[in-house]
C-alpha cells in the first residue's frame, strides 16, 4: 500500500465515522463537513479533524452550538472552521 494510498484510507474512515457518532446532531454537523473537505486535507489536517471527533459528542455539540466554550486542549481554529461550515450549510 503507498502513502496515497493510506491517507485515502484514513479520509474514508474518517468520513465515515463523522456520519456515524452516535448522536444526529453529530452526524449533520461533521458528515457534511467531512464529505467536503476531508479530500484536500493532508495527514496535519486530518489530525486536527480526528483529535475533535475524538471528543464526546454531548460537549462538542454545546461548543458547536455556542452554548458552552471549548477546553484548551480544543483546537479553537479548527472548531471555528466546523462551525463555520455548519452555519454556512444552514443559511443556504
């Protein structure tokens, strides 16, 4: 298997398990972005995406919703950009 071949790997699963938290509301924040922009992100990137889908849903949902704000361990640029993401989707 190459490299190109690995990261390809790493963006299905990855795609596939923002569809599949656990929770819908999940599901329709991080599928959505996934699907668009998992294909040009590189390993750094997909990193960034795995580390906040690695959070449980019930608080990452309240920092998406701007109920609550995110820990400092939370990458807040790349929340910020899921967030973006989402809000764009909903005013379409």
């Amino acid at each position: 298997m190459t490299a190109g071949e690995d990261i390809s790997m790493r963006r299905k699963k990855l795609r596939y398990r923002a569809w599949h938290r656990g929770t819908r509301e999940m599901d329709l924040v991080l599928g959505p972005f996934a699907d668009a922009h998992t294909e040009a992100m590189d390993a750094t990137q997909l990193d960034r995406l795995e580390a906040l889908m690695s959070e449980e849903d019930p608080p990452l949902l309240t920092w998406v919703m701007g109920q609550a704000e995110p820990p400092a361990h939370i990458d807040r640029a790349f929340l910020d950009a899921v967030i973006a993401d989402h809000q764009a989707r909903l005013a379409r």
